[in-house]
C-alpha cells in the first residue's frame, strides 16, 4: 500500500490540465452495451475506477482497447459476445457505479443480473430510485443471492415499454439512477418522461453523446427529460467531458498555498457554484485565453487577503457538489472567521473531520453540519485516508499544513485522480508516494 508524504507550505506555480471526468466516463462507458458497433471515448482519465469498469465491460462481452492519446487515452468499446449478463459481486463491490451497467443491459438483452452494491464510506447509498424507474418501464425485478434480476416485459420482443417516471427521493434526484433510466429509455418501447431528474453536466454529456448515437433525448440537464425509444442506437465517437471536482480540488490547492495556479480544461460553465463561493471567500477565478468553449476554459486561481468564512450547503446541481464538500472544509480550516457546512446529499460524509482535527483544524461537527473555526495555522501529522473526496481534502489540508503529513491509503485517491502527486509536484509542491513499509521501516531508522 502507498503512502503519500507531504512538505506543507510551498508556493504553487505553474499550469496543471484537467482530466476528462472520472464520473462522466463510468456510464459513458456502459451505454457500449446499448449498441452493437464501436464506441470510441477519448479523454477518459486512467484510474482504477475505470479499470474496473473496463474488466466489468469485458465479462459482460465487450472488447476494449486502450491507446494512449494528446489527451488521456481512447477507449474504444466493440460487444463481442452479448451472453453474458451477469455483473458480479467480485467487480461491483470494488465500484458501486457498476451499478449504471444494470439500465443499458435490460434495455438491450431483455434481461440482467446485476449485484447490488452495499453501502460505502460516505453513507447507506441506496439503488431503490434506479429499481423503481425500471419497474415503471416495465420490468419485473427480483433479488436473488445479494443480485438484482431484472427481465423486461414479456410479449415485446425484450423491450422496455416507455412511461412517465418520477425519479426524486428524499435527497433530491439520482445521478447514476437518471443515467440508467435515461439509457434504459432510449431503446424502449414509446415515450419516457423522467420527471425530477439529475440535471448533472454529467447527465448532459451522457445524453448529448446517446443522441449522437441516434437517441431521441430532449430536456438533458432540467429536471424533465423526455425520451421517445427508437429501435436501435449506433456507435459514436464521443471526447468526456472536463473533470469539474478534479477542477476544483486543483483550485483548492492554489486557494489554500495562496498560489496563482493556471488551469487548462476547466469546465467552468458546470462549476458556478463553487466558483461563486470561492468569490466569497476572497478566492478569484478568472478566464483566460481565447477559448470560447465554457466547458473546456483556461482560467488562473489567485487570492487576494485572508481566506473568509463562508455558508456552505452540499445540494444537487446546479447547488453546491457534495464531491467538493472536503477539500472546502479543508481550505476553510485556515480562514478567519467560522464557517458553516451542512451536507444535504450524505449527511453522514464527514469522516475526514477526525482527520483534519489532528492536523489541527478545529470544527465542530453536529448531525449533517459542521462548524469550522478557522485557526492560523495546520500541523503535518500522520493521517489516514477513508474515501476519495475526503483524502483529496486531506491532500490540500497537508499542502499548507507546517511540517510532513503523511496520507495512508492513497488507494482511494488513485480512483478518481490521476498521478495527483504528479500533477502537484509538477507545479512545485512537495509531494510524493512512498511504500508504506518501506517508509515506516526508514522513518523509523531516522
Ligand atoms: N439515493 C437514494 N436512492 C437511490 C439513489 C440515491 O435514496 O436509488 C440517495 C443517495 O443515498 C444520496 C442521494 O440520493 O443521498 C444522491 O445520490 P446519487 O444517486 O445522486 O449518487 P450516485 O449517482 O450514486 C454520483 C457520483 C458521486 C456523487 C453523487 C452526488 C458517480 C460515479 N458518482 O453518485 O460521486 O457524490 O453522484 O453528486 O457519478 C465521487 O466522485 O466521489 C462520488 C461519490
């Protein structure tokens, strides 16, 4: 297991370029399934996560192929054998957004069996919004041995039959759920309308890119969208969209190293939110260059004065991201003032809490809120990570602390950052990945 070991307190310079979105890619990759020619995704980041998601693909009979590319690397996706239908537990267990290949398998083959995923770090995090959307299109899903047996009507042919479908539960709306549904839809019998669905930009590029295959998708990215099935989708050749949490944890991190840090490939359009409360917080994040793509700017972060504490509450997009919520409360343990974050997507995602409180943050944490009181200054310490948005917290956190932090299982930050140590250390940070036994047994010879 890696470690990494943090030298806090470097000035940033330098320019870092955005991945394509971990979160974008994962149901991009599994609407393969939806057709019979290639897809071909450029831009898809190299993390585990989508290595999991590749080796899931292949038992589910779809050839990948990887090349490196200017950007990221291409993935193109070829179904070989559609027999199997079984994603099993060994593969979703290690990524719950195993469960996005459930909506495109029923809605091709007529049938799927999918296992559902357990809880995670972050919360219970139930799939009852996606079983109940594919119950409103008609199929009859059952649990068998810890798997969800989904089969599609009968006397259709295998189809889905459309339908009016609201998706909203008690936190709001699903991503993953209104990507299953939507895929599932596309190839459906008549007319689906998702009423309360995710208005993610991620669900905007799974539809642009589902319309490009030939779907018939209107209203991506409001809460209504209507889609009317067709026959069969063909296959496309689709770049993922810029990765907006990577954008903003990279942010942070300037932020936080009173750094001017240049980004490339910033999704602004799809980050108002946090970039109006960096605004706040006295943090400025200015577009730069000549590139009119909103989704894909060059901007430069740069701080003017002391950090200052602001309200934070997590919400479904266009809202503040949940996926952000850490690095935040990181940055905001050096402000001058209280601030106040309130997680309304996991109330319970707050584990890096006890983490950053041995680095010296002092935050007050009751229920879904927490109360951060900023003090002058961090302190290195040993810490564990225990989800990838909370470690990428830790991250920043240990970047302006004063001494070494060292990040246990950096296994969960790999998931949804590539060569973070890289990037960072690439713009002057003082940041590297160590064996873990191997560093014990030489820090202790120290
Ligand atoms: N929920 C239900 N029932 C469901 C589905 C969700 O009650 O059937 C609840 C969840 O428990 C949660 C809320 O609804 O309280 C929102 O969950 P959602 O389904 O939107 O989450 P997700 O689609 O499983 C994606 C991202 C997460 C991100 C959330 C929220 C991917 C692969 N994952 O998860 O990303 O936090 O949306 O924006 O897209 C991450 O990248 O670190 C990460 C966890």
């Amino acid at each position: 297991m890696d470690v990494f070991v943090i030298e806090g307190g470097r000035r940033l310079a330098g320019t870092i370029r955005v991945n394509g979105s971990k979160n974008a890619a994962l149901p991009l990759m599994a609407a393969a399934l939806l057709t019979d020619e290639p897809l071909i995704l450029s831009d898809v980041p190299n993390l585990s996560d989508i290595r999991n998601m590749t080796r899931l693909l292949g038992e589910l009979g779809v050839q990948s192929d990887s090349q490196k590319s200017e950007h990221g690397q291409t993935i193109t996706h070829q179904v070989t054998d559609p027999t199997q239908s079984h994603a099993r537990y060994e593969i979703v267990r290690t990524m719950r957004a195993s469960i996005s290949t459930l909506g495109p398998l029923l809605a091709k083959r007529g049938s799927a069996r999918v296992s559902l995923p357990g809880g995670c770090a972050i919360g219970q995090r139930p799939v009852d919004l996606h079983l109940r959307g594919l119950e409103a299109l008609g199929a009859t899903i059952t649990l068998d041995g810890g798997d969800i047996e989904a089969v599609a009507p009968t006397g259709t042919g295998g189809r889905l039959i459309g339908a009016p479908i609201f998706l909203g539960g008690p936190f709001g709306s699903t991503v993953l759920g209104t990507a299953n549904i939507m895929s599932a839809a596309t190839l459906a019998l008549g007319t689906t309308i998702i009423e309360s669905a995710a208005c993610e930009p991620e669900i905007v590029d799974l539809a642009n890119m589902l319309i490009s295959m030939g779907a018939k998708i209107t209203g991506a990215g409001s809460p209504r969208i209507i889609i009317e099935g067709v026959e069969e989708l063909g296959g496309t050749n689709h770049r993922v969209m810029a990765d907006r949490i990577e954008a903003g944890t990279y942010m942070c991190a300037a932020a936080i190293t009173g750094s001017d840090l240049t980004l490339e490939n910033c999704p602004l359009d799809a980050m108002m939110s946090a970039v109006d409360t960096f605004g706040h917080m006295g943090i400025h994040v200015d577009p730069i260059g000549s590139g009119n793509d909103p989704m894909r700017r060059s901007c430069v972060i740069s701080k003017s004065g002391p950090i200052k504490p602001v309200q934070i509450t997590t919400q479904p997009h266009p809202g503040f991201p949940t996926d952000l919520q850490a690095q935040f409360m990181a940055l905001l343990c050096l402000s001058n003032g209280n601030s106040v974050i309130t997680e309304k997507i996991f109330p319970e995602r707050f584990l890096h809490v006890a983490e950053l409180s041995r680095m010296g943050a002092q935050i007050h944490r009751q229920g879904a809120t927490a109360v951060v009181t900023g003090v002058k200054e961090l302190t290195g310490a040993p810490v564990m990570a225990s989800d990838l948005r909370a470690s990428a917290g830790l991250v920043i956190a240990a970047l302006a602390a004063n001494g070494t932090t060292i990040i246990n299982r950096v296994y969960h930050i790999d998931r949804g950052y590539e060569h973070l140590e890289d990037k960072l250390a690439g713009v002057g940070a003082s940041i590297r990945r160590a064996n873990a036994e191997k560093f014990a047994d030489s820090a202790m010879t120290l």
